[in-house]
C-alpha cells in the first residue's frame, strides 16, 4: 500500500488514531477561520470513517486467508485422489 508523503507536519500514514490526535493550528482572534467545534466535529467522523475501513479491510483479509487455505487444502486432496485413482487403474 502507497503511503501519501508530504513535507508538511502531517506527513505519514494516516490512520484513525493518528487523526484523533491531530492538532490544526487556530487562527489568531479577529482573523477568518474555521470553528474548532466544526473541525474537532470533522476529525471526529474522519477517524472514526477510517478505523471502520481498516476493520473492515482486516476482516475481508482474514476471509481472504481462510478461503486460500480452504482451497490449498482441497487442491491437495484432488491430487491425492487422482493419484490414488491413477495408481488402481495401472494395475
């Protein structure tokens, strides 16, 4: 998996637990910004977003796994069985 890569202070990969510990600069007062509620609100549903994907992508993984194994297993027992069948018909 390709990692994003800047030269800014949010560099690396970005994965919930780094979200929810993000910091955004606030604006000077009198200056035009954005609402820290809105942007708390914001990181809040962004981590919580990816923390589902990666849970979701760790299971799909896992099934991924179990379903490899399953077809290994069965693709050698085809073998054994087809060898056993070949062998009782030469003699």
């Amino acid at each position: 998996m390709a990692v994003y890569r800047s030269r800014n202070a949010f560099a690396g990969p970005l994965t919930a637990g780094r979200i929810r510990e993000l910091a955004l600069p606030r604006t000077p007062l009198g200056r035009r910004g954005y609402r820290p509620e809105d942007i708390d609100a914001l990181l809040h549903r962004l981590a919580y977003e990816v923390g589902e994907r990666t849970r979701r992508l760790d299971l799909v993984q896992e099934e991924n796994h179990r379903l490899k194994q399953a077809l290994r297993t069965w693709q050698a027992e085809c073998a054994a069985t087809r060898q056993g069948s070949e062998t009782t018909f030469i003699h």
